[in-house]
C-alpha cells in the first residue's frame, strides 16, 4: 500500500520520503506515474521506470523513458518513451520522443 503523502506533507517532514510520490489516474488503463529515486543505484525519475532495474546513475522524465532498462548505467531519457527498448546500454543521453 502506498503512502498518501501530499508535498506538503513531504516539505514538512524536510524533504524526504521512503517512497515515491505517487500521480494517480482516475482511469485502469493508465499507467501510474511517480516521482522518485531509488536509492540502490541512485537512480532518479518521473514518470514510469523499471524498479528491478540494477542499473546505476540513471535519470528518466517521461512516461515509458528507460521503463525496459535492466543493467543499463549512467543513461538520461527525457520525454515520452526515450530509451524504452534500452535494456543493457551505457552513457546514453536521449531527448524526444521513440
């Protein structure tokens, strides 16, 4: 279960949450899109990214962006399914769309 945190309440406890920020759908057939890092490979992002990714210093902005990366590391996707077939490349940097 998620945690049903507001910025505020994320300011208030000085900018720090054990979980991502969750933007919910109204809709099923939408993905979930988060805010957050995951803290093994310091990996940061918003939108949708793969969490069983082992990948390290990975940054995504964008709905589907490095969503398929397994081992991929050092990689910056930024818009709507940038490096979405990216599953083991490194030092990538892509900006657009697929």
């Amino acid at each position: 279960e998620f945690s049903q945190d507001t910025l505020q309440s994320v300011v208030n406890r000085d900018n720090y949450t054990p979980r991502d920020i969750l933007f919910r759908k109204e809709s099923n057939d939408r993905k979930e899109i988060r805010f957050g890092t995951d803290i093994p490979t310091a990996s940061l992002y918003f939108g949708t990214f793969n969490k069983l990714s082992t990948g390290n210093y990975n940054v995504s902005y964008g709905i589907g962006a490095l969503e398929n990366n397994t081992t991929g590391e050092t990689n910056t996707a930024i818009g709507g399914y940038t490096l979405y077939s990216n599953t083991v490349g490194k030092h990538n940097t892509a900006i657009g769309t697929s």
